[in-house]
C-alpha cells in the first residue's frame, strides 16, 4: 500500500534544458562546460557542489579559477538557472492536492544555488516557495551524497520511518529508477517536460485497488 509519494526536482517538477546552462557557463569562460553538466549527475567541482563538498563560496572560488576571472554568487546562479526551463503550476497543484492522502516529500539532486531561488517567493507566480508543496525536502547537498548512491535513498526511508515497498519514487534518471527498484520502490519514470499526472493517477488507483482486494 503506497503512503508516500516522492518526487524529483528537475525534469520532473520542473522542466529543465542542460544546453542553455552549458551556454551559460561556457560564456563565463568555462572551457568544455558540457563535460562538467549532465541532466541527471554532474562531474568535477559539478558533483562536488551537489553532494556537498563545496559550498556555495567553494564554488564560486573553484570557478573562477577554471574561467580565469572572478565569479560571484550571483553570476554562477544565472548560469546554474539557466537549467530551469519552466515551473507547471499544474504540476503543483497536483502535488499539493496529494498531501491529503499521501505523504508528499522532494528527493533531489541539487545545490544552493537553485535552492536559493526555489525556496523563495520567487519560485511560483502566486509567490509560494517549494517548501510549501512538499511535506518534506530531502537535498543532496545538505544530505551529503547524491542519487544513485543508496544511502541517500535509505537516510531518507529512515527519516521518514517507512518501506520503500510503500513509496512511489517519480523520477526522470535511468539510474536512479534502477536503484530504486532494487531498493524495492514502486517506480515512475516520466520524460522531461511531459505531463506525469495521468500516470501517477494510474498508479495510486492501483495500489489502492489492490489494497482493497486484500481485505
């Protein structure tokens, strides 16, 4: 029986185009830019961002050093920015709706930079942060470790006190579907910029069908 639904960030949530954030950070002077950013795991000082080992400050340093020229926080989040290529209100409105009968929470790779701009107002036309929709948020770079690793999936499980066999786990990564499913996840896997809801909607009339069957 499913009681908690979870959900990625980018390609999932929001719509994402990792080719206009390459553009970004090559005009900052970031030689071969594409071999730093993937839509689902970053390298280099990429990766080190999203599990934690640099902070934002760290960053910035390391970036500059690899575009020689200084980059504040500001120019490394318009470049990082450039990744988010749409928000679906509709899209959030259906997570929200969810939270009445289902835990809803976020497990996403990502990093302060991001995160500075969707936890703020400025993240939704009507003003609400991405906090708002999700019961709780589980990020890589305050998580220390990034999806496809399990630990990040099982210091999530442990938090929330729940079986991964009662979880849906919406994401857009091959790889992380993959471990999921080992893990025991009932998994989604939607493509970047589709509309998801339908499918979702299949799958928890399922789970509750079958739960009915049951008794």
């Amino acid at each position: 029986m499913i009681d908690t639904v979870i959900f990625d960030l980018g390609g999932v949530i929001v719509d994402i185009d990792r080719d206009r954030s390459v553009k970004a950070f090559e005009a900052l002077g970031l030689k071969e830019a594409g071999s730093y950013l993937d839509p689902y795991h970053q390298s280099g000082i990429f990766l080190e961002l999203e599990d934690g080992r640099l902070d934002a400050e760290g960053f910035c340093e390391r970036l500059g050093r690899l575009c020689g020229r200084p980059v504040s926080f500001l120019q490394a989040q318009q470049a990082w920015m450039k990744f988010i290529a749409g928000v679906s209100v509709e899209k959030l409105a259906y997570v929200d709706s969810l939270r009445k009968d289902y835990r809803v929470c976020l497990l996403s790779n990502t990093n302060p930079f991001i995160m500075e701009w969707a936890r703020s107002p400025r993240f939704t036309p009507a003003g609400r942060a991405l906090d708002d929709y999700f019961d709780q948020l589980f990020l890589s770079y305050i998580r220390k470790c990034v999806k496809p690793h399990r630990k990040i999936f099982r210091d999530m499980t442990d938090t929330l006190g729940t079986a991964p066999e009662n979880a849906l786990f919406i994401d857009d990564g091959p790889a992380n579907i993959a471990t999921a499913k080992t893990m025991g996840f009932i998994t989604l896997m939607p493509e970047n910029r589709t509309n998801w809801i339908p499918d979702v909607q299949k799958v928890l009339a399922n789970s509750v069908t079958s739960r009915n069957r049951e008794r």
